[in-house]
DNA sequence: ATTTTTTTTTAGACAAGTCTAAAAATTGTT
DNA sequence: AACAATTTTTAGACTTGTCTAAAAAAAAAT
C-alpha cells in the first residue's frame, strides 16, 4: 500500500493522511497550549498510544515537518505550519459546501470533513471556495485560512466572561461535540444570535440572557463558557 | 496505520480503498470481458504485479468479496458486485459535481473522483446525488447506477459501425484518456452533437461527418471506434 | 506426447503504522 | 539528595500492501 506515497516526478514531498492528522493535532496543540506538543497530548489527541506518535514523529521529524528533540516535545516546522493551516483550510471549506449545499448541520458535518480534508489537488479547494462565495467562517463560527494561510483574528469574549447589560452576537463555539451543539440548536443559542445578558447568578455562574431581544433564557456555566460572543 | 479499518460496533465489513480499488477493477474487467478477471488482466489494470495481485485476491476471498479458485481467475460475490457498483456510482456522480458545479472538464475529473469515490458516508453520495438533480449520466456519457446498483442500459453504436446516411446523437466515449478526450474537444465531438455519416472511405476506414447540420469533419477509425452514438 | 512459453502462485523481503511490555529519562515529593 | 511518580522512548511484534525472484501449473506449439 502507499504507492501513491512515494515520490512522484515533482520534488514536492508527498504525504500521507496519517501525517497530516498527527500534523493537525500538533498544531492545534501548540495554538490551544501556546507551547510545544508533547507526547502525552498528542497520543490523546489522536487515540493512539504514546509509542505510536514517538515513532511519528521521528518519520516528521525526518521528513522536516516538526522540530523534535527527544523529551522535549515537538513544534511545527515552516513547512509543517503551511500544511497543518492548508488542512485547517480544506477541513472548514468542506464544511460549509456540506452544511450550505447538501443540508447537513453543523453538528453532522464534522466527521465528513475530517475525510474530505484530505482530497490531494492543486486546485480543488480553490475551485470549492469560490463555488461557495469564499466563505470567511465555517459553519461554527471558526475562522477560514486564505491561500497563504491567513485569517481574521476575531476580537470574541466567552459568554461567561460577560457582564450584566452587555449586548453581543454569537459568533463561534468553544466545544466542538455534536451533544454540545445539539443542545444549543434545542435552546436557540446558534450562530449570529444577539445576546443580552439580563442576570447572573453567583452561585452556580449560570446566567439569564435574552435571545434575538424576544426570549429569555437561563444557561449553565458549562453552556456559557463554550460560547463566543462579539461584543456589540 | 489503518486502525480505523478494524470491526466497528457495526457488523458492517470495513474494505479498504486498495480492496475496493482493486474490486472495481476486477467489476469492470468482468463487465468489459463478459468472464472471470485473470491474475494479469487484475496487475495490468491496477499497475501492480501478478504476485500482488495474488495476495489482494485471497484476501478479497476471505472477506467474500470473491469467488476465487487458484488458477481459476475471479468473479464478483453479490457482496463485490454490489460494493463495486456503489463505488461507480460514487465516482460518476463525483465527476458530475466536479464538471457541473467546479468547471472542471471531462478530461479532468476523473482522477479527482478516484480519490472522493472512496470517501465513506450512509448518505453522503445521495445528498450529492439530489443537489445535482438526479443526473442518469456522467460527463463522458456513461450511466449512473441508483442507490440499488440499477441503470439504464442505452442503445448505442460505435461511429465506425455507422452506414452513410445514418445520424444520431454522440451520447459516449469507449476511450477516456484526456489526450482522446482533449482532442475530441477540439474537433468537436463532444456529448450531445448531432452527427451525419456522410462518407465512409475503406482505404483506411476513416469517415467524413456532419456536426450539428453544419461543419463537415474527416475522422479517423482511431477516433470513430471510441464514440457511441445513439441513432436517431 | 513432449517441449516450450505463458500465467500464476509461493517464498521472502520491505515500509508504514499500529500495538504491548519494558527500560530510560524527566519531574515531583519528601 | 534520594525516592517515587510520571512521561517518553525503545524493543519487539503484527497487519496491510507492496515488491523481486523462483517454483509450479496451465496453455500453446511442436
Ligand atoms: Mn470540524
Ligand atoms: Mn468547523
Ligand atoms: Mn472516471
Ligand atoms: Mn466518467
């Protein structure tokens, strides 16, 4: 297996699917974590054991992908940052074709994309963003890198962060777990939702907030701590 | 690797793109022969060896994909015949996305639809199939089974079997390299042109045509053996 | 009916990606 | 500083999918 792997006449380093998932969890890490990846972390990340991902990384290691130093975790390389964010493009570029044009939700269309991101082509995905209108955020709310890996940082605050009286519109989510945005498809806390925050409640951190200025409606902290909102 | 191929909590057979791959060379070879695919037929057609043929062979046995017996060459079980039909219907209906709604030409979506065929979803492909309205054929004219495996077989014939006099619709292609398929755009032969036999020479067996009412054409029997036309 | 040629299978090897169990290094605690 | 706990690496094994070289079987030719 893996023929398709090996080079090709190009001198363009080919890479395997396995690669790219361990390249995406060490970035996600390192962007989550705001240091390096270390073993542990990403065994966890990828459901695999902690010897599986050091003998990955000594094969990204080799092929220049991540800077590793035995015990010391690992970080991405130039070239291993261009590719994890060109997934991240992919993988959130599906995600809107899936939700906007075949209907899925945005708690369904996740695990597609998690396939779909690795399609090899030159163009495909350049194709798919302009078919789609080059969307700027994927259905979660989560930024879409350009070309070169670009992106509009949002200025956001969690929802438990607000305070009585302010007023935002939800933008994206913490959490990611289809339970978890099930749950706010149910009580109406969805993208681009105006929120306004009415009360809150020391002893537990919930808060009352109203929705769309109809609505009220009292949420969790472990609701409201996985909500991002853009404060108006 | 490949550890998302195991059994799931399903009972559902987990097949691999190199099993499928190779089922769907095995389907066309049998299709295309009318009897049971050889050794050699299978490494020619997957640009591999005999010995790795061999191998992939009694797996696919084991796994009841195939009847197989040594020596004997292979057909399909039910099961096969019924993953690779699936797998033609994915990949045609793949390539009407890529052509449709991408801009790609149908001397270029094929190879993309040989890597999103194999992406593995319960409704994914019928989705697909319902955005783009149901389409029977594909870019090169080739029909697209149903969910149930079941297309309409059309009445064709080749160009080179045309008499002088008869016309009818292009409606396929035999050939489908993208040398064949480029050089028919340039000529002008392409799905849906009306076609008027106006000349046949023996000498080499090439013909002189009417497109579309309009301009006269001389093809040679290497370009009129690969087109189907449908009479009129 | 032999002999030759072709086809197919076996034998043995390899890379990728995974695992378990054990050893080594690092970090935390008294 | 020494001991204990945690983290990471190594060692060895397994599966999938591939290869080359050699053996065996089948088919074709004499
Ligand atoms: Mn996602
Ligand atoms: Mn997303
Ligand atoms: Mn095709
Ligand atoms: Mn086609």
């Amino acid at each position: 297996m893996l023929k398709h792997l090996s080079f090709t006449s190009s001198n363009k380093k080919m890479i395997s699917q396995a690669e790219e998932n361990y390249l995406k969890a060490i970035y996600k890490i390192n962007e989550r974590e705001g240091k390096s990846a270390n073993t542990n972390a990403i065994s966890a990340a990828m459901n695999t054991t902690a010897a599986s991902v050091t003998d990955m990384l000594k094969r990204l290691a080799d092929k220049d992908f991540i800077h590793y130093e035995k015990y010391k975790g690992v970080t991405l390389t130039t070239e291993g940052s261009r590719t994890a964010t060109a997934l991240v493009r992919k993988h959130r570029i599906w995600e809107v074709f899936l939700c906007d044009k075949l209907g899925y939700s945005w708690d369904e269309c996740h695990d597609l994309a998690e396939q779909l991101e690795h399609i090899q082509s030159p163009d495909l995905i350049d194709r798919l963003d302009t078919f789609l209108g080059k969307p700027k955020f994927d259905p979660h709310g989560d930024p879409i890198p350009d070309r070169d890996g670009n992106y509009a940082k949002r200025q956001q605050v969690r929802l438990d962060e607000m305070l009585i009286g302010d007023r935002g519109v939800m933008v994206g989510v913490h959490e990611h777990s289809s339970a978890f945005l099930q749950h706010l498809d149910r009580v109406g806390l969805v993208l681009a939702v105006q929120v306004e925050v009415l009360e809150v409640f020391d002893f537990d951190k919930s808060v009352k907030i109203r929705l769309n200025g109809l609505q009220e409606l009292l949420i969790s902290n472990k609701v409201s701590e996985n909500v991002f909102i853009k404060i108006a």
